[in-house]
C-alpha cells in the first residue's frame, strides 16, 4: 500500500465520539469569525472586489472564504505541522456541505477527516520545508481534499485520486514576507480550492498519483530536504489532531505568542515602573519567520517578535489595532532595546512546544523574567467555551454583526452536532458578503 492509501484508512477507521464533533463544532465557530472579521479588512475589501467581478461557483466561494478567514492572523495552528488548518478545511467543508445539502454532524465528521490528512502531512515535511514553503499552502490541498472526500462519499480508491491531484497542486512560498503582500492569504484559498477541485474531479474518475507522497518524483522528493514520512501513520490511535490544535487568542503569528503571553503577564508586575530593554529567548523557526525588528507594515509587525513584545509589555493587551502606524510608532524606542537570541529549552522543544522566555529590564533596575513552555490557547492551555464565545463575538461584530446576530451564529454553529438539517452557514456569509 502506498502512504496515502494506508493514511485514507487509517482516518476513515478512527472513531468519533460525541467530544470530537463538540470540538470540531467549536473550530469551525473559529473559522467562520475569522472570516466575518477578515472581510471587513483592507486585503478583505481587495478579494471582495474580486469576487463581485468574477464568476463565482461553490469552489470560487470557498477560495475567498478561505483567503478571508487567513486575513486578520487569528485563526487556529497545529503545532507539529506548523499548519493554519481551519481557514482550508472549513470553508471547503461549508462551500461542498451545502452544494450536497449534507446534514451538520456530516460536516464535522468530514472537518475532522479534512485536519488529520493535512495536519498528518504537514507534520511529515521536515523543518527544511518550512524555511522556504509555507506549510499551510503545500499540505492545505490534502486537508481539503481529505474533507471533501468524507462529504462525497468517495470510495477509497477515488480518495486516492483525490489526493493525488490535491498533493500535485501543491504550491506557496514565504517569498510574500519579504514586502509584506498579500499572498498569503491567496496560499489558504487556493489551497481550499484545489482540495475541492481534486475531490470532485476523483468523483468523475479523474485519476492521480497514489504515490504523490513518496515517490520518486512526488512530494517528499520535489519539496522536502529533511521529510519524516513516518510521522503521517504514527500513533494512528492518538486523539483527532482537531483536538490537538491550538486556537490564538492574539492576532498575529502564533510564534509570537508565547513571547505576548510572557509579555503581558511583565506588564501586570511594573507597578507603574517602565521597561528600557527586552532580551527574549526562543527556538529558530520564530526567529526564521518573524524577524522583523523594524516591521515597515501592520502584516510585517504581526510577524514581528520584538513589535509584539514591546507592544505587549507596554498596553498589556493586544488587539485588531495593535499593529498599525501608531502602534508601530509607539513601540519603536523598545523595539531598538529588544534582542532576540535562540536557547534551550524553547528550541530543542520545538515543534512539540513553542515556548519562549522574556526578560525586562526597568529603569529602576528590577529584572522581570517570565517562561512559557506552551501558550494560552494550546491544548495543554486551551480556551474554556466562555473564552471561544467570547473571542469568536468579537470578531464576529468587527465582521459587521449586531451582538444579536453573532450571539444567534454562535449559537447556531455550537449545535452542530446535534443538527438532524442542513447548514445555512456558507450561503449566510457568502450573502453578508454582498459580492453581488
């Protein structure tokens, strides 16, 4: 058998319980919030634009969902695979749901089929393929197209087309960061899209690699220096990696978290003393991706580790508007007082961990350190509903709804598991849209 072959088994003979459609219910609420507030952005006014333009299928609507739901960097990350899987699978899983009319616990069963193919290959890509690839691009096609199989019925040797025509459609580089474009927010819609498209066409007999992953010139071979196929089938009865995946509480890249977490709880202590210089201490994929010490645009600074430290230290929160000019402007004389310097444990913990530490030194001379080995929103940390509720209302009424209305959606997505009926939820945002 072929790794996907054996991968396709070994998600369609997990079980699911009652807690597994109540969590995937809870990321999907996830999802969708990001996507209300990322459509209410600048890049989400550019997609919107686009879209009331083009000619719009189902898979069309998913891609900008998809894009919308990647916009405002508060959608979930799975930590072993340094993937965003929500902002692909969802919107797939919502767009196709409702094209078929699948009833609700449907939809959660094939968004849990959708994060443990993509989570499971983007654990497998080996840290090298991080550097230049963006993981939630190039295995995003699978997650997709592993959901979409689920709702399709797929037999498995069309779920083996499926993803074979998923894993060719790989593509996304980081390349974006170097201006601060707009490309990556393209990565998880295209992604979405590719998934659905490869599903779809396996439906009709369109055939593709059942060696996509490992062969001689598949995946492994073309995009990956230092791959770990191992990981794609290990521990096969281990939790639903949906479970295992981290929500952010914070909007930015979620290697800056533990860095904010660290942060805010310095700010708690200063008593009205103030920080002259900041060391942190941190593993190298955060400093790989989030090297920006002088961020010169508000995406720049929600990838910047000295921005987010110097931000949080001195508002003792961060929000939607906690990188744009005048905040930028604000943390600047810290940011210039702020290094940043790899160091165990926090590297030899990653990816199992992303931890970091934050020393602040005052001008009165005080030493404040603080240390996390996981962040607030990790599984070993994991927001209560209360704290999901509140987090996805927000966003939710930054997105353009009434308290009423997202209270009514909240509500709405929460009881998912327990829908005997079909979903309004797509055709409910694609028309918030008003793409025409």
């Amino acid at each position: 058998m072929s790794l996907t072959q054996e991968l396709i088994e070994l998600i369609r003979n997990k079980p699911v319980s009652d807690r597994d459609l109540r969590h995937a219910a809870l990321f999907t609420l996830d999802a969708i919030a990001c996507a209300y507030a990322g459509s209410r952005t600048g890049v989400g006014g550019v997609l919107r634009s686009w879209a009331s333009s083009s000619d719009m299928d189902s898979k069309r609507k998913a891609l900008l969902m998809g894009a919308l739901t990647h916009i405002t960097e508060t959608d979930d990350l799975h930590r072993a695979s340094v993937t965003h899987p929500g902002c692909v699978v969802v919107p797939a899983v919502l767009a196709l749901g409702a094209k078929l009319g699948a009833d609700a616990p449907r939809m959660l069963h094939a968004i849990l089929h959708g994060f443990e193919a993509m989570c499971r290959v983007g654990a497998a890509v080996g840290p090298a393929h991080y550097r230049v690839w963006h993981n939630t691009a190039t295995c995003g096609p699978f997650g997709s197209a592993m959901a979409a199989a689920s709702l399709l019925e797929l037999s498995a040797d069309q779920a083996v087309n499926a993803l074979g025509n998923a894993g060719t459609q790989s593509s996304g580089f980081w390349q974006f960061m170097e201006t601060g474009a707009m490309s990556k927010h393209l990565h998880a819609g295209r992604a979405c899209e590719s998934g659905m498209l490869a599903a779809e066409l396996a439906a009709h007999g369109f055939s593709g690699s059942p060696e996509i992953l490992e062969g001689r010139k598949g995946f492994f071979t073309a995009m990956c220096n230092d791959p770990e196929p191992v990981c794609i089938l290990e521990e096969p009865d281990a939790a639903w990696q949906l479970c295992l995946t981290s929500i952010k509480p914070w909007p930015s890249c979620r290697h800056t978290h533990p860095i904010i977490d660290c942060a805010l709880e310095i700010h708690q202590m200063l008593d009205g003393d103030r920080v002259k210089e900041i060391e942190i201490r941190t593993y190298q994929a955060a400093l790989d991706v989030c090297d920006y010490p002088m961020p010169e645009t508000e995406y720049q600074a929600k990838f910047s580790l000295y921005h987010t430290a110097a931000i949080a230290v001195l508002d003792g929160e961060v929000g939607l508007n906690s990188f744009d000019d005048a905040a930028r402007q604000r943390s600047e004389q810290l940011r210039r007082q702020t290094s940043v310097t790899i160091a165990d444990p926090y590297a030899s913990n990653y990816p199992a961990s992303w931890g970091a530490e934050v020393t602040a030194r005052t001008e009165s001379g005080a030493s404040l350190r603080i240390s996390r080995k996981d962040c607030k929103g990790d599984p070993e940390l994991a927001l209560d509903n209360d704290e999901m509720r509140i987090k996805a209302m927000g966003l939710l009424q930054y997105g353009g709804l009434d308290e009423s209305q997202a209270r009514q959606l909240c509500k709405q997505v929460l009881a998912m598991p327990e829908t005997a009926g079909g979903s309004s939820l797509f055709s409910d945002f694609i028309d918030h849209l008003d793409i025409g």
